[in-house]
C-alpha cells in the first residue's frame, strides 16, 4: 500500500471557512476519483490552523492514475480555484508512506 499524507495550513482563523469550502466544492469530487480517504482530521489542539487527510492507493502506479483523473477534472479545477481566490492556504506538505514491516496494510478506495 501506498498512503498520501498531505497537511495543510491555513491563515489564523480561516480552517473552518477552508474546510466548509472543501466539503461543498472538493470532497466529492476528490473522493470520486480517488476513493475515500483514509481519514481526513482536523485539530483539536496543537497547530490549531492545520488540517490532514490520508489517502491509500494499491501502489504509485495507481496513484498517478487516479491523480491524473482527479486532474483532468473540470469540478476539481473549479474547486481549485475556488480556493485560491478564497487564500486560505499558506502552505502544503505531501508524503508518500509505505507501512512499516509489522503493520498489516489497509485496503485501497
């Protein structure tokens, strides 16, 4: 398996107006393509402007694929720039992780 961890982090006291704008204009579509996340948190403390979700894929193979249909979306693109007019976002982290030898692999959306 092959998880996509991205974090994001928002301007002061714009998460829940980032994340409101997620759920109506990026969610389904992102889940569409992609499958549902593995899970999708938000801060209950520590960096209170930060939020993570986690996608599983069979391997970089199908990622690339399911990201490449995600991206050739025209609802993804209007979410995209949904977001960047609204400028919630300061900046983005993503990592790609495999699990470690004694964890037993989730199952790929």
């Amino acid at each position: 398996m092959l998880y996509d961890v991205r974090e994001y982090t928002c301007r002061p006291n714009t998460l829940k107006q980032q994340l409101a704008l997620y759920q109506e204009h990026g969610f389904a579509v992102q889940s569409r393509h992609l499958g549902p996340p593995l899970c999708f948190l938000a801060p209950d403390v520590g960096p209170v402007n930060t939020y993570l979700h986690i996608w599983v894929y069979a391997d970089a193979a199908d990622r690339e694929r399911k990201r490449a249909a995600l991206a050739a979306d025209p609802d993804w693109h209007a979410y995209q720039a949904a977001s960047a007019a609204a400028g919630n976002l300061v900046s983005q982290e993503n990592r790609l992780m495999t699990d470690a030898p004694f964890m037993r692999p989730a199952t790929p959306g």
